[in-house]
C-alpha cells in the first residue's frame, strides 16, 4: 500500500520535472507545421534545422563560447581553489566567501553590471565580452567544486609525498593534480553546460556580431513557437544531458 | 651502542604555537639501531617532536642533528628521515606499487633498481602479489603495511613511526607490534614510534620515553621505567598503582625505616632521604600481598611467612575477574583504596575472596619505589 503510494509521488514529482521536456521532444518530430494536433512522425524539423545556415552559426558560436570559456574558468577556478586551499593568506576567507556570493547572484544582477562595466570601458560587445562574462559565471562553480575535493583529501598526503623526496612541484604534478583531476573536468562540464544554457547575461554582454543560440532561440520565439525550435531545444537537452552525467561520474570517481 | 655519536640528537628543542606550548627543552639522543617509543597521553606533543625530527615544522629553539648535521632550514624532502602516518597517508589514486615506488623515483633510481628494491621490500611486509591493488582495494591492516614499505624501501637512516597501529582492532595491533620488532631487528633501521599505548611502548622499544605536557619525564629501558618511575606522572602512566603516604623515621644506610599510619615498615631506596620528609610508597597491584585475617588465623606458618613488618587491615569492596588474574579491591582501615592482582591458584580457579572479608594487605619486601612526596 505505502509502496504504491511512494510510487504514485514519485512519478508525479518527475512528471511535473520532466512532461514539459518530454512533450517538446516529441512535438519535434510531429509533422503538422501549425497546430499542436499529431499528424504523424517525422524527421523533417532536424533536416530544416542543419540546412539552416544561421542557426548552424549561433550554434557553433554557443559551442565555442561554451568550451572557450569552460577552460579558461577550469584554470582560473583551479588555481583559486589551490591557493585558498594551500595557503593562508590576507583575504582568503573573503575570496571563498565571494565565490559563494557570485555563485548565488542572480544572473540578471551579473548581466547588467558587467554591461555597465563594459560599457564604462567603451569594450565593443561580442565575442569576448560573451566570454569574459561566461568565464565571470562558471569560475565560482569549478573553484568551489574543486576546493570541495581539496577539501576531501587527507592532509598529510601532501606532507608524505614531501618525505619521500618530493618538492614543490613533483607534489603538484605527481600527487595534488592527479588527485584533483576528476574535479576540475567536472568543473569544466559544468562550466559548458551554464555557458550553454545562458541567456540573460549573454542578453546583455554580447553585440548583434556575435550571436548564440539561446539567444537566437529567444528571439525566434517572440515571433511564434516553430517546430524547428522544439527539435533545436531537443538537441541541446541531448548535449546537456550528456555533460550532466558525465559531470556526476567524474565526481563520484574514486570516492 | 653509547660509545658513538648519536644518530638523532635534540637538544633543548622548543616548539609553540603562538602562546600555545608544545614542547619545552627536550633534550634527547638516539642511537643508531635502536627502537625508540615516544609514550605520552595525547596532546603532549609527542606527534609534534616526529614532525619536527620530519622537517614538517620548524623548531621554535634549539638544534636538531642528524647524523652529526644541523638539520635547521632542511626541508623534508631533504632528510635521510621517513614517516609511517597515522592515517597512512597512502596515494589514492596510484597502485601499491607505484606508491612503494615512489620515494625511489624522487630520487632519480634506475627502473630495474626500483622494480627490484619495491619487490623486496613488499615481500619483507608480505604483500607480494598486491602491487596492481589501489589502496582503497585493501584492508586496514594491508594499508599500514603498504605505509611502512613506502617508507622502508628508501633505506633511510630513521623511520619514523605516529601511532601507526592505533587504527588497527586489537588481534591485528599485538601481530602488527611484533612484526614492526622484527621488520626493525632485521633491517637495523633506528625506529622512533609515537604511541599513548603503555603495553605497546614496552612490548616493543629498546628505549621509552615519557613525554608529558611537552616534557621528558622519564627516558629508559621498559623495565626500569615501570619499576624505577622517576615520578608520580611516570608511576601512573605506565601502569596502575597504589599509593601510600609515609614518613621517614630513620634512616639506616641503604634502608629507610618510614612510619605509616601505626606501622614502621623498612624499605629499600636508591635516594637519599633525611628523617622526618614526607614520602610517597609506590606499590604495583601484582606486587602486593592480601590474605584473609581468618586464613591468618587458622594458619600460624602462614602468619609467619606473610609479613614480618606488620600490615594494614581492611575490606574486600569488590572483586573484578580479568581471565588469567583477577582484582581485589579493598578499602584500608586507614581510608585508602588499593588494587591487589591475585593470580588464580592451580588447584582452585575460582575467585577465592568475597566482598565483606576482613583481610590483611602486605607486599613482597623490596618491591616498593619510595619517591619524594609531591604537593
């Protein structure tokens, strides 16, 4: 009885999560044009969406960004964590704290204060505008992510590695990188899949040259929802979904 | 041994902590080939003075030398010294065998040397066979092994050793003490353990060392540290112990003639006493004698051979069975609790006294340490 309950809520619980998704993914393969009524199955929406030179365009933009921006972020995120994690320096409790204040900010709040900031630098929008903001975005979440498993670490693996004969940097390259490793490539599918998905900063901190697919999606939208559209939406859970997991496996790793 | 040159030597080495003082004047040298243990309760800076003799910290004052060298400003990476960590410490993410092989590979060894050294000493700890494992893959008791092969391989002239059993359950800690002995007489390796394990400190060192509140109490073979403790703190770290207060009456020659409560009891003590100091008498519970006052009675050669310098009257409170012995417990006339160990005899193993019995409470005549009363 109180397992068919159980049941019962959790379904609803994922339908509620994820019917949205499922019923987008299957209207784009519907083959009516207009209406929301099934008029059988069809492939046509993918083959408009590759034969569509400008969107292939916002989307190879949002790819590059994504990954451009995750590895810049994995860098600056890595090495942020280390020292925070290594050193005790003026300032460090205020570093970590920032993280989490930028992490939590809304991205509205992000989006207008480095267009403000921009703009005060006469910087042109574009490109990299779009990616120091993406980077801005994503180092919080790999520092945070990586100092997490610094944390996780026995402390006096380090201090062995010392005894046996390591100095500063055979300790960095044998024993602290190798043992990050899993985290920082979490931090960097992490990173690709915010810098994917972002529209309201990208919104704000890039120009009409360099244009991403969500916010090419967003402004496709405003004259209609398309078919198209739903099979564009479909390919990026696709993508999405891939880095999530591979994310959740990278940090269950060698727990 | 003490004719040569130590092979560790510290003197007056303080270490604190901003206002927080880890150890004071600790002035102590080691001798190549031997097994030392640092016996203390924790936080009195015994896992400190490895660190420092490691190089994970500086001293505050004082010198350490190894081997003759000032090891001021060397980094660890620079000593002839290992560590077995408490924690292991063991690489996560490498194999057993690279693990073992890497304080070889530091040092720049050829690849035939390292396979051939990382072999012996795995099969020195018995864990030939495991080299594809990860440390995760074993037990507790196979990663402590893999530590002190580790540590080993690289031939150094001390290992050191912080609590490296504690994590162990207590079969495997008594296997793993007596391995440790005869890993540390086979290879010569001089052997500094951190223990707060009293049984384990004796079993195993050359030497012991009692460190209390950042200070050396006492430093000497087991034997002599259980039966000559230098003070109160020794006495009752290394064992249980009875106390009695006396008085001394008089001395004569080696002997001292003390007044305990109605007593005059003749003991034996290294020290000097003069007439009147106040004393303590340390007595272990195995050295003392308890007989009922009705055996006493019933039996006059037993009388005879049981103390001729008198003895104290009190109550058996309790009786505690331990398996090879037991414990009585009696509360003397006087006020004072004692603790006697009885062992159980061939022909009646059960716990012969019962709470209640009136009894008689003398020692075996030369077993008691007199030490200076302490506040």
């Amino acid at each position: 009885m109180s397992r068919s309950l159980k049941i019962a809520y959790a379904t609803l619980v994922y339908l509620f999560l994820y019917l949205p998704l499922v019923v987008m993914v299957v209207y784009s393969f519907n083959a009516s044009r207009f209406s929301m009524q099934w008029k059988g199955f069809t492939l046509h929406w993918y083959d408009t969406l590759i034969h569509d030179a400008s969107l292939i365009q916002a989307a190879l933009h949002s790819l590059a960004i994504a990954a451009v921006s995750a590895t810049v972020a994995c860098f600056i995120g890595t090495v942020t964590a280390l020292a925070i994690h290594r050193w005790r320096f003026v300032g460090r409790k205020v570093i970590h704290a920032v993280l989490f204040v930028m992490m939590m900010s809304p991205d509205i709040v992000i989006g207008i204060s480095l267009l403000v900031l921009f703009m005060t630098l006469s910087l042109p929008l574009g490109f990299w505008t779009l990616l120091m903001a993406h980077v801005t975005l994503c180092v919080p979440f790999v520092a945070i992510t990586v100092h997490g498993r610094l944390q996780g670490f026995d402390p006096h693996v380090v201090e062995a590695a010392r005894d046996l004969g390591a100095g500063e940097y055979e300790v960095w390259r044998h024993i602290v990188l190798p043992m990050t490793m899993p985290a920082v490539l979490a931090g960097w599918f992490m990173s690709f899949t915010l810098s994917l998905d972002d529209v309201i900063i990208a919104f704000f901190t890039t120009g009409p040259t360099f244009e991403v697919l969500p916010l090419r999606i967003y402004s496709m939208v405003r004259l209609g929802l398309k078919p198209e559209i739903n099979a564009l939406c479909a390919a990026m859970i696709l993508i999405t979904a891939v880095a999530v997991v591979t994310t959740q496996g990278l940090l269950k790793e060698r727990k | 041994m003490n004719g040569s040159a130590p092979l560790v030597r510290l003197q007056q080495v303080c270490k604190r902590y901003g206002d927080q003082v880890a150890l004071v004047d600790v002035d102590l040298d080691i001798f190549n080939g031997e097994f030392v243990t640092i016996l203390g309760p924790s936080g009195c800076g015994k896992t400190t003075l490895l660190r420092l003799v490691a190089g994970f910290e500086p001293v505050s004052s004082g010198r350490i030398q190894l081997n003759g060298r000032d090891v001021a400003g060397l980094p660890p990476e620079k000593r002839e010294v290992n560590t077995v960590f408490q924690s292991y410490a063991l690489f996560p993410h490498m194999t057993v065998f690279d693990n073992v092989a890497f304080g070889l590979r530091m040092r720049g060894q050829a690849p035939e040397e390292i396979q051939r050294r990382v072999g012996d000493a795995l099969s020195l700890v018995q864990l030939t066979g495991f080299e594809a494992r990860r440390p995760h893959q074993l037990s507790g008791g196979q990663q402590q092994r893999v530590a002190v092969a580790r540590a080993i391989v690289n031939r150094p002239l001390v290992l050191l050793l912080d609590e490296p059993l504690s994590a162990l359950d207590y079969r495997l800690r008594k296997q793993m003490q007596l391995d440790l002995k005869h890993l540390q007489r086979r290879l010569g390796i001089t052997f500094i353990l951190v223990t707060h394990d009293q049984e384990e400190a004796f079993s195993m060192s050359d030497r012991v060392v009692v460190l209390n509140a950042g200070r050396i109490e006492q430093a000497g073979p087991p034997n002599e540290v259980y039966e000559q403790p230098r003070n109160l703190y020794v006495a009752r770290f290394v064992g249980e112990i009875n106390l009695l207060d006396g008085l001394v009456d008089r001395v004569e020659g080696e002997r001292v003639v003390l007044r305990i409560d109605h007593l005059n009891v003749r003991v034996k003590s290294n020290r000097t006493f003069a007439p009147s100091d106040r004393v303590h008498v340390l007595l272990r519970p195995e050295d003392l004698r308890v007989e009922t006052l009705k055996d006493l009675a019933d039996n006059p050669a037993l009388k005879n051979s049981f103390a001729d310098g008198g003895y104290f009257l009190g109550t058996v409170q309790e009786t505690i069975y331990k398996g090879a012995t037991y414990d009585v417990a009696v509360l003397l006339d006087n006020g004072r609790p004692i603790m006697a160990t009885e062992f159980f005899n061939a022909e009646d193993a059960t716990v012969y006294f019962r709470p209640g019995d009136r009894v008689a409470v003398s020692w075996i005549e030369g077993w008691e340490v007199l030490l200076p009363h302490e506040g």
